[in-house]
C-alpha cells in the first residue's frame, strides 16, 4: 500500500506509553471542538481514557498510535487506531476491521500537515502490519477532505447507531 502523500511531518514517531499523557490531552481537544463538555484535568473520564490507552498500548499486532513530537510543544498531533475482529465475509476474509479515531492536533501548529503524517503511518500500519483489508472512521465537517483524499468514502449500506441509556442502580 502506498499512501505517501510527498510530505513527512518531522517528529512523526509511533506512540509509546510514555505519551499516554499527551494523547488524553490531545482527545479533550478534540472533543471540545466537537462541543463536548471535557472538564479540567480532574475530569473522571481523563484517568478511564488513560487506562484504556495504557491497556492497548502493548498490544501492537490490534493497536497502533502514531504522533507528532514539536520541540518546542511536545506532542501536537496524534491518530490513533484500533483493529477489530468481525465473522470473515467474501468481500474482508479476515474479518478485520480497522478503526481510526483520536485524530487531533493543536491549534498552534494546525495546518502543516501533521494529522495528514499521523493518518498516513496508521493507514500503513493497518495495510502491512495489521492486514486490515476494512477501514472505518467518524468524520467531523472539518476532518472530512483529509479523510476523502486517503480514499475514504461513505459505505454501502448506511451505519446507524443507537444510543441507550446507562442503567443506574
């Protein structure tokens, strides 16, 4: 698979536990330009999504975070990825699916083609070691363009989703 676009982020490097830190950081960015509520850094979700990445991070034939490093900033960009196991069909014999999310980059060094970079490596990552053959994602308005020049198009058959409510007891 060839994805390269003819520009490479410098400080583009595959996440390491070390940076479990910066991508929660970097995933409250995002959801606050989603318009999601993050609260401070005290929030109880911050200390769930740590755990979360620290959990997938060993596990690198289903996991994969790529990011960028600033000298000046630190991390700045990130794209994370996850493989998932679905009943083999004609069209993905493996079953596999690839799952891309957490793509964010801050403000302060938007516009450089570091979520591009982030997007690229786990693109390749998915193809050559992975062996994903099936690759989703959920696109905001302003994402969408990046995600379409990779190739990425609205599927066949339309995806719903339902949402319940917690049970609390």
């Amino acid at each position: 698979m060839t994805v390269n676009t003819g520009r490479t982020a410098a400080g583009l490097r595959r996440a390491t536990l070390a940076d479990v830190g910066a991508l929660v950081g970097l995933r409250a960015l995002m959801l606050a330009d989603m318009g999601a509520e993050v609260g401070d850094d005290r929030a109880p979700w911050r200390a769930d999504a740590a755990r979360w990445f620290t959990e997938r991070m060993p596990l690198s034939d289903e996991f994969a975070a790529f990011l960028v490093e600033d000298a000046e900033l630190g991390v700045v960009a990130c794209a994370v990825g996850a493989c998932d196991a679905h009943a083999p069909s004609p069209a993905n014999p493996s079953g596999l699916h690839g799952h891309v999310s957490n793509v964010s980059t801050d403000p302060r060094r938007r516009r450089r083609g570091h979520a591009r970079a982030c997007v690229e490596a786990l693109l390749v990552w998915f193809h050559e070691e992975a062996r994903v053959a099936v690759v989703n994602l959920n696109a905001t308005g302003d994402g969408a363009g990046l995600y379409e020049s990779f190739g990425f198009a609205p599927p066949r058959h339309p995806s719903l989703q339902l949402r319940t409510a917690l049970l609390q007891g």
